[in-house]
C-alpha cells in the first residue's frame, strides 16, 4: 500500500520585500523559517485542521526540529513559490517544503519541518499523533 501523502495545491506565492533582505539584497536566512510558516498553515487550513481548529481540539503542534538547505539565493523583489507536502503523520507531523522561482521553477531552497502534538491540558508530549489528525487527514487510526 503506498502510504499517501498531502500537498499544497498550487503552492503560495510571496513577493520577497525589502525588509527581508540584507545588504546584499539576499534573503536573510531566519526569514525562510517564516515563508515556511506560511506554507505550512495554508497546507493545514487545506484539511481544516489549521493552528485554531488545533487549539480547539486540545493540541499544540511546536515544531522540534526545522532543516534547511539554500542552494541558490532568495532576493529582493523576487517572486517565490513555497511548495509544501505532508510525508509523515503517525508519531509525528513532518512536512517537506521547496522554495521555487516564480518565473523559472528553479529550485532555490528546500526544508523540513517535525512536528510533535502536545496536549494543552496536560503539557505532555504524545508519542503518537492523536486520532483527531488521523481523521482530519483522512486515514484510519
């Protein structure tokens, strides 16, 4: 069985401004956690399962580990493309991510995301994610 996975249909695109860059008109490399960010809570508002509807069913969702590689630059006035997918949802929500040029689809950059499920309640981290991401999702817990 392949084990399905869940993408954000056609990306979001950002206009990368002024007070993103340095000086040498290249992104600055903290600002990609936040094009990240976007991505990924249009991705989640796709299933409804969005940070409100997270909060509403007892969880938070921190993200614990964040990896990036910058292969090509990000600059001022650029259009981007922030691809986003979904890759692991059991233990854990894990979500890969491709920066691309606007007009070229040049790959610029590419990252991951792990996140774990936290019950509010409690402050206990979940060794699995709950049942109400499963069925957000789609699969069977």
């Amino acid at each position: 069985m392949t084990k399905p996975t869940w993408i954000l249909k056609d990306g979001i695109e950002i206009l990368v401004p002024f007070h993103d860059v340095d000086s040498m008109n290249i992104v600055w490399h903290g600002h990609y956690a936040k094009y990240l960010e976007i991505a990924r809570c249009a991705l989640l508002d796709q299933f409804q399962y969005g940070y409100k509807e997270m909060f509403a069913s007892g969880y938070a969702w921190p993200v614990i580990d964040m990896h990036i590689r910058y292969p090509k630059p990000v600059r001022f006035g650029q259009v981007i493309v922030v691809h986003a997918k979904i890759v692991e949802y059991a233990n854990r929500l894990v979500v890969d991510y491709e920066i691309r040029d606007k007009e070229t689809a040049e790959r610029l950059t590419k990252a991951r995301t792990v996140q774990v499920a936290v019950d509010m309640a409690t402050g206990e981290m979940l060794l699995a994610s709950p049942a109400v991401l499963l069925q957000r999702l789609g699969v069977d817990a």
